[in-house]
C-alpha cells in the first residue's frame, strides 16, 4: 500500500476524531467503530485486483441504482423532513448517494475500457445522467452536482475532448432548465439556503442573527466564530465552543479549528494534498506502459475518479465553512461524523490502492524479448497530458564516397613521326626515306 496514502488517510480520521470529540463527545465511541470500518474497506478492496473490478463494474453501478430507486420508494429525510436519503436498517441507516458516486466511477472506468472514448459519449453520458437524476429527486442538489460534475472529469480524463464535453453541458442545460423554476418552487430550503448565503454577512445585530438561525447564513458565521476564536494553537476539545449546526458533520471543521486551531486546518488540507500527490503518481505509472490495455486503463481512470471524488468534496466542504458557497450539507470526507460517508471514502482510498497494486505489479514482471513484428492491437491511452508516442522516420541510406586513391597513369606513347628519322619510329617500324628536293 502507498504510504503517502495511508498517511493521508490516518491524519484525517484523526482530525475528525478530534472534531467530534470537541463537538458531540458522545459520539465517539460510534464514530471510532466508524473509523474502523472505513479502514477495513480500504484495506480489503486495495486487495482487489483491477480486473475483477473491471468484470464486476456493472454488477456494482446496477446494484447503486437499486438502492436509489429503494431510497426514493422507503427512504426517509430525519427531523420530519420530506427528503429521502436514507433507508433504515435498523442499528444503521444507510445513505445510498454515497455509494452511487463510487458505482458510476466504476461504470465509466469499464465503459471507456473496453469500447474507447471515439464515438462513445452517449454511453458514458446516459450513465452520468441516470445517476444524478436519481439523485437529484431525492432531493440532494450539492450531491447531485458532485456526481455532475464527477462523471464530466473522468470523461476528461479517459480522452474525450472538450468540444463534445461543452456539447453535453449544453445539453443538459437546455433539458434542466425548463424545469428548474419547479425544483425550486418544490424544494423551497434551497433557495433559502442561497439567500441566507447572500444576506449572512449583512447580520448586524441581536435581532438580524435570530432571524439566520434557520437558514444557512447563521450556521456559516457561526462557524467562522469558531475557527477564529481558536486562534493558531486552538483551545482544546475541553473548552466550550460556539454554538454551529452541525458542528460534528458538516461543519466539522469549525470544531477542529477551534480545538486544535489553524495548525488543525493545516494538517486537513495537508491530507488531501497527499490524496491528490498519491493519485497522480499512480496515474504517472500508468503513463509509462502507453499504450494500455483494457486493465491498465481502467485502473488509470478509477484512480483519477477516487481521487476526484475526495477532493472535490473536501474543496466544496471547506469553502462552505469560510462562507464561499452556500450551505450544501456535503460532509468532509474521513473528517464528518456518518457511516455511509466514510465507508464510502474508505473504498475510494482503496480504488487509488487497488490502482498502485495493479500497475506495480505489471511493472515488476520481466520484460518480455523484442520481436520484430507487427504489434498487436491494443488500446492506446488518450490522457489529454499523455503525449503520443512519436514515429521517426526511416533513415536515409548512407552515401558512400569514393575512396580516394590517386589514379594510375599509362605513360603516352611517343609520337611517330613522317621524317624518316627511324628513332622516333615506335618498335620495329622502319619509316622509307622522304623524297627531299635539292
């Protein structure tokens, strides 16, 4: 296993623990059982080589898909909300938007594998859409966004271009938007959150701050007060803490800022630095077999999607608790407070784990001899920053010059004259004597 990743991996259950510990003190024991579980799966599925995952990739985004029709039909919101996301199963609920992410990573990984990027985007985009429509209906926008926003990276990443990407946004723009007026309408807390993200810093006084405490504008200064009361060193998971909604889940990391400080915050982002190093070192192996074949390939894309998966929703997370975004009730991954959310981030780090072993593996088998033949057909990678190979021309025969060696001279013969004179005759001739006139 990737030590950078396992790294990565214990510092963020520990801040989180730490968070919780500041926050709800007595959901630490469930919270390490939590934790536990979370890291069985990374160590289970790392296991797991990525040509099993490629065969059962299908198998797992239909079962993903199941789980959200179910969770529309017997799921239920909490507190006597009309949202569905989770389905009860009695000592534990289970939220299955979490699940649908990893399973349409898989989908795409296997669908761009084995058919290629040319001529494929309507495949890989019917499973983008399936799963964030379901998701939506829930109803669970920042999720829905995440999935989005998700399925259009690994297309990025496997090659496709970004004309027919921009295409596919249009048209998904222009197929939502006849209907988002009524989404709104319906869902009302969505449009409160946005508007309590607009007028949040506008809160002057006693009143104005009771007036937020419902919409997402007090939850976020709030926040902010924390964080900013914990100073540089914090306060410790002792001290009494402003009151945030939320503060063990999604807010979580208001309560490490105020027990730990901003030396807290540092080693948060410091592990989902390592999450993003780990994954494109993979990805930089990868590179180094072009061009793959079906399992490299597969192993190349899962481990961008995971890697995606998690900062993605990390970066909207934090940029929600310092007021940048409106509140979307999106958990930080390995840090919040919730079962689903981190088996679900678990598995991810197994899929970059999985992704190493794969290519580590191949890198180690000896090579194989150089046969001069044709090369069999094989799926070349179409990375947007993997530079084909290039094709040299053959070379020109080489001019051969001549040798230079002096050339042999015959002496010329010497010339016989018509004179008479026999000494200038050549060999055995005799010349007759010249008529001369006296």
């Amino acid at each position: 296993m990737n030590l950078n990743l396992v790294l990565a991996q214990v510092l963020l259950v520990t801040m989180g623990l730490l968070g919780v510990a500041a926050s709800s003190p007595e959901n630490i024991p469930k919270h390490l059982i939590q934790i536990l579980i979370g890291l069985a799966c990374t160590f289970f599925v790392a296991r797991i080589k990525p040509k099993w995952l490629l065969k059962a990739a299908p198998l797992i985004w239909g079962f993903t898909l199941v789980l959200l029709v179910l969770v529309l039909i017997i799921g239920q919101g909490g507190n006597g909300s009309s949202v569905r996301r989770w389905i009860d199963l009695g000592p534990f609920d289970i939220q299955p938007s979490e699940f649908a992410k990893l399973g349409l990573i898989l989908m795409l990984g296997s669908v761009i594998a084995r058919k290629g990027v040319d001529g494929k985007l309507v495949g890989s985009a019917a499973c983008i859409g399936i799963t964030a429509l379901l998701v939506a209906v829930e109803p669970d926008l920042g999720t829905t966004l995440l999935v989005f926003f998700s399925g259009l990276f690994i297309l990025y990443m496997a090659g496709v271009r970004l004309v027919s990407i921009s295409k596919f946004l249009v048209v998904v723009v222009l197929l939502t938007a006849p209907f988002g007026g009524l989404y709104l309408k319906t869902h009302s807390y969505i449009l409160e959150r946005f508007i309590g993200f607009v007028q949040g810093t506008q809160v002057s006084s006693a009143a104005d701050l009771k007036s937020h405490q419902a919409d997402g504008g007090y939850q976020v200064m709030q926040g902010r007060k924390a964080i900013a009361q914990g100073g540089v060193w914090g306060l410790g998971v002792d001290e009494s803490m402003p009151k945030v909604p939320a503060d063990h889940t999604d807010m979580v990391i208001s309560s490490i800022g105020f027990s730990v400080g901003f030396l807290g915050v540092l080693i948060v982002m410091l592990g989902f630095w390592l999450v993003v190093h780990s994954s494109f070192i993979a990805i930089e192996l990868l590179l180094r077999h072009a061009p793959l074949n079906r399992e490299l390939h597969f192993a190349c894309i899962i481990a961008a999607g995971a890697m995606f998966m998690v900062v993605s929703q990390a970066l909207v997370n934090l940029c929600v608790a310092v007021g940048l975004l409106p509140v979307t009730g999106v958990p930080l991954p390995l840090v919040s407070f919730g079962g689903s959310s981190g088996v679900a981030m678990g598995i991810a780090f197994g899929l970059i784990h999985a992704a190493l072993r794969g290519v580590r593996h191949i890198s180690d088998r000896p090579a194989k001899p150089t046969v001069l033949e044709a090369p069999a057909p094989t799926l070349a990678l179409a990375l947007p920053f993997a530079q084909p190979p290039q094709v040299l021309p053959p070379l020109a025969p080489p001019i051969v010059l001549p040798s230079p060696v002096a050339e042999v001279l015959e002496p010329e013969d010497e010339p016989v004259w018509a004179d008479g004179v026999v000494g200038n005759a050549r060999g055995d001739e005799v010349y007759p004597p010249s008529n001369t006139l006296h």
